[in-house]
C-alpha cells in the first residue's frame, strides 16, 4: 500500500508545498521540513506590494517568458496552467482578478489569506510540519539529517522532494546551502546568477547624491537583439533597478558575463519621432534657457533632463539633431550585476540534464528537485510563481510514480 510510504519534503515555499498537496491527496505520509520558523516566508514578501500570481495573456506568449528553458518547463506548465492556477486557488476559497496589464491578483491583493487557507487544507490532509531543521544532507546510511534545536536529527524517507529554492532573498532562507550538498553527489549544477536584479552603473557624483531614489517614467529600454520594452526604472546609488531591468536582466547579464559590461539604451520620448523633437529643439528659444526650452518643448526636465547632461556631450547638447538621436536612444553602460543577495530570484542551479522527465535526480533514485533551485529563470509577473508551482506539482507526481513502480 502507497500509504505506508514516508516522503520527505525539504523546503516550505511554494513548489514544496504544491509537492505535498499532490502526495497527501493519494493518502502518503508526507513530512516537510524547513530551516525558517514558518512556512512561505518568501512568498509571503513578494506578496507585499500585492500579490501576483500569474498571468492571463495568451499562453503562447506566456511560455515564451522562459526563454531558453522553454521545451524543458512546457510540459508541466501546460498541465497547470494559469487559467488551471486560477481554479487552484479560487478551490482555497480566494477569488482572483485580471488588472489592466494583464497580471494576476487574489481579490484581497494579500499573500497571507492564500498561504493560510492552503496551509489549513494540507494539515487537514495530515501534512506534518517540521520547522526550524536545516537540512544537513545524508549520513552514511542514506538518512536524511537535519539540525534543530535540540540538535542534529535524522530521517528516514522513502522519496525525497528538495525544493529549496535560490539564492536569492537569503535572510527569508533560499540561501543555496544545498549547492554544496548535492555537488558531493556528483549532481549537474549550473553556478547561481542574479535574476529580475539591479544593475551597476558608474554614475558621477552629482548625478549620484542628486538623484539616486528618483524614478524614470515611460520610458523604452532597448538592448541588442531584444524587443524593445516600456516601463519605468528607478536611479539607484549603484544603477538602476526597476520593473523594465528586470524583464531584459537575462540577455543584460549575459552581454556582462560576455564582454564585462553591456550597452543599453534608452528612449526618453517614445511618444515622439526623432523628427518632430529635431523641430521643437529648433523652434525659438527667446529668454529661455536651455533647460527651460527642454522642459517647455520636449516635457524634459528632473531627473530626465540629468540623465541626459549625464551622457551627452557639449557638442550634442548644442546640435538640435545629435541631440533629438540622443534623447531617442540614450546609452548607458551597464558594469555589473548587484549581488545575487539582492535579486528577486536567481539563474542556475540543478541541470535539467541531471534530472529525468519526472524531475528525479538520475544520480539518486527516489530524490527528485522542484522549483527555483531548477536551472530556470523568467520575469517577474507571476510567471516564477506559475514555475514554481507546476514544478512542485511534476515532482509530486514523478514521486507517487516512482513510488508505484517500485
């Protein structure tokens, strides 16, 4: 009987916890086990601005959002989908709703009524929970061992899901102290890289002191070989940060880890052509001073009218054509990632080479991985979260395969 059996989930985000919903439903005894002092500590932060869960564009274009690991996460995503996410989660008694651009939101905007009601639905299912154990690896006899506090402590399961995320966000606890841990068992591992994260830019002083905090509205934000996206951005101390970055940071970090640095540009008038800027910089400036006429005919002023003295030369600055190209595509050189600490999540991570269709490590039957700690990445907009739950899902179900088969 399925039932005598003991699976072990290690991490209490979404994707493990999605893990345990499908073994508890088949009646398994399923433990999960996490170094925090509760559940869902991540998910519960990211869902502080408002809690985006998914996407409702179509899903032809939603799959595309993961980019190269597309063909590898295909399958699970279309066997839940976002419109299948959003029947999951009104199942838990949460409505959803579709806003303007598309994202997905629980009605209340709230992580925290989501996490409870799926939390009281898997301790109805006899789900055990097991906080503060930081998971050490396996002893000698195949164990599982973890530290609590009352020490170290060791477990025997039957299958193994390890969900325990990045390394991103480390004080909520994807910390990837499980790289080393699995690298001893000879798994495929891709280094960690920062995902949906800040870039560091060589700003001056002046610019820096003046105007680190301030946002750039609509604007474009072009890099090679990528459609150009609008959004907003925000002048940090280091760089920039924001919604618009974070979409290309993939192709941006790469472009980095290529040549060192990577050229952006911006369009700080999308809703203008070149030509008719070249015209209004041309139109008399009377008393006006420069940095009045930017503002009277172009709208260009704060931190905007910065950024441009910031990058342009005097020669540009005085040569109404230069100057229109400029305020059209605007470079900026981008030196460096900011710390994988700071990311919203993470690249890399266990090989999807290492794993078979069922997400089960080819080098250790019974032990299977899901989620963030998956050599993937995608954009914020709920696409992570959609990932992260349908890898849990696969894993859960790779298990209760497994476990029928042998």
């Amino acid at each position: 009987m399925l039932k005598n059996y003991q699976i072990a989930i290690i991490g209490a985000g979404p994707a493990g916890l999605m893990a345990a919903e499908v073994l508890s439903q088949h009646g398994l005894e399923v433990a999960v086990y996490d170094a925090m002092p509760s559940a869902g500590r991540k998910f519960l932060m990211a869902g502080k601005g408002g809690m985006n869960i998914t996407h409702a564009e179509p899903f032809e274009r939603f799959l595309s959002r993961y980019g190269t690991r597309r063909s590898e996460l295909e399958a699970m995503i279309t066997a839940f989908s976002p419109h299948t996410l959003r029947d999951w989660v009104q199942g838990l008694g949460i409505e959803t709703f579709v806003g303007s651009s598309g994202r997905v939101f629980p009605a209340e905007m709230k992580a925290a009524p989501l996490l409870r009601a799926w939390l009281h639905r898997l301790r109805s299912n006899g789900v055990s929970f097991h906080m503060r154990h930081r998971w050490l690896g396996w002893t000698d006899a195949g164990l599982l061992a973890f530290e609590n506090q009352q020490g170290q402590c060791n477990i025997k399961a039957d299958a193994v899901i390890l969900a325990l995320g990045g390394g991103s966000w480390p004080q909520l606890g994807s910390n990837a102290a499980w790289l080393p841990i699995l690298g001893q068992q000879g798994v495929a591992l891709s280094p960690l890289q920062p995902a949906n994260c800040g870039f560091e830019v060589a700003w001056s002083e002046f610019f820096r002191s003046r105007f680190a905090g301030q946002p750039l509205k609509a604007v474009v934000l072009n890099v090679d070989h990528q459609a150009p996206q609008q959004g907003e951005l925000m002048v940090t101390e280091h760089g920039l940060e924001g919604g618009l970055i974070y979409a290309l940071s993939a192709p941006i970090r790469e472009q980095i880890n290529a040549n060192g640095w990577a050229k952006i540009h911006l369009d700080l008038l999308p809703d203008r052509s070149e030509s008719s800027i070249v015209e209004r910089l041309n139109a008399p400036r009377g008393k006006n001073s420069f940095s009045n006429h930017l503002r009277k005919r172009l709208g260009i002023d704060g931190v905007k009218a910065a950024l441009l003295h910031e990058t342009a030369s005097s020669e540009m600055l005085n040569n109404p054509q230069q100057l229109a190209h400029h305020l059209k595509a605007l470079p900026i050189t981008l030196n460096a990632t900011r710390p994988l600490a700071e990311a919203i999540s993470t690249a890399g991570g266990v090989s999807f080479s290492a794993v078979d269709q069922n997400l089960m490590l080819q080098t250790m039957p019974s032990v299977f991985c899901a989620g963030e700690m998956l050599d993937w990445e995608a954009p914020t907009g709920g696409y992570l979260l959609t990932a992260c739950l349908a890898s849990g899902r696969a894993a859960g179900l790779g298990a209760l395969a497994w476990l029928q088969a042998n």
